[in-house]
C-alpha cells in the first residue's frame, strides 16, 4: 500500500514542482517588464517599406504594466479635433473619424515569454472592438527603460508597425 502511494505522490509532487518553475519564470518576466511607460513613436511599415509616425511625432498615451499579470495602453496623437458641439457625443463625421484613427486603447492581461521574446496581451476590451477577446501577441525587446514591440498586422490597415515606450521614472 505504502509503494502505490509513493508511486502515485512522487510523480504528482515532480509535476507540482514543474508548475511551480514554469510560474516563476513567467513571474520574473512580468516583474521585469511591470511599470509605467510613455510612448516614443508609433510606426507603420508598408508593403514597399515606407514609414510613418501613425500618431504623429509626438504621440501621448500611457502603458501599465502590473507585477500581477494587468495592463493597459493608450495611444492617441497629441493633436486631436476639438468637438465644436461640446459634446463628445454630438461630434460631426469628421470629427469622430479624426478621434478614431487618432486612437487606440485596449486593457486585460498579458504574460511574458522570456524564452520566445513575446509579450501577449489577452485583451479584455478595445476601441478596435475586432480584438475584443482576441490574444496579440508581440515580439518585444527591453533595454535602458526602452519597450519595444513590433506589430505584425495593424489594426490601422495595412502594413506591419513598430511601437516604442519609455519608461516612467
């Protein structure tokens, strides 16, 4: 009886064991990234290799990292239309077409893979509502309080993009 038990707990207990490492790895790696960034540029790469600043030269926004495992990001250009109603919900079509292509927002979770460099984010919600409940995954790379990340397909349209953060101090 005693040898059926060891049989069945050693095993379970080198599983648990596992579990426990693979979590501390990607505890480490969300502790390495966790803070408050800035954006630096935000920019798209078109079929022929052209670029442009999405968000204009000096885009505003913020991107939170938490230790548990939380995000959220913002991005908008630092020139937005005034609502000439003053109303956000009485805004003329150009008005609101200019705020949505000068913006994108979204939060939920995110995790670290160190070994892949990627960073994914389990988006919870977005203005680009297409990503709701959708995983994005980003390969990434952080040095100096730089965060980059390199967009695949933009939510823009087309061509791939890159988005540079700085960390808060």
């Amino acid at each position: 009886m005693k040898r059926r038990t060891m049989l069945f707990v050693l095993p379970a207990s080198v599983a648990l064991a596992g579990l426990g490492i693979a979590g501390d790895a990607s505890a480490q790696g969300t502790k390495r990234v966790a803070g408050t960034y800035e954006p630096v540029s935000v920019v798209t790469i078109d079929a022929s290799g052209k670029k442009s600043d999405v968000f204009g030269p000096r885009p505003r926004g913020q991107l939170v990292f938490t230790p548990d495992g939380r995000y959220s990001l913002i991005l908008m250009r630092a020139t937005l239309p005034k609502f000439a109603s003053k109303s956000r919900l009485k805004g003329s079509a150009d008005e609101n077409k200019e705020v949505v292509a000068g913006t994108i927002a979204h939060f939920g979770k995110y995790t670290i893979d160190d070994k892949a460099g990627t960073v994914t984010f389990r988006v919870d919600s977005s203005t680009y509502p297409n990503w709701d409940g959708e995983p994005q995954t980003r390969p990434f790379t952080v040095k100096d309080g730089t965060f980059v990340y390199k967009v695949a397909a933009v939510s823009g349209g087309t061509g791939s993009g890159e988005v540079t953060w700085k960390r808060v101090k």
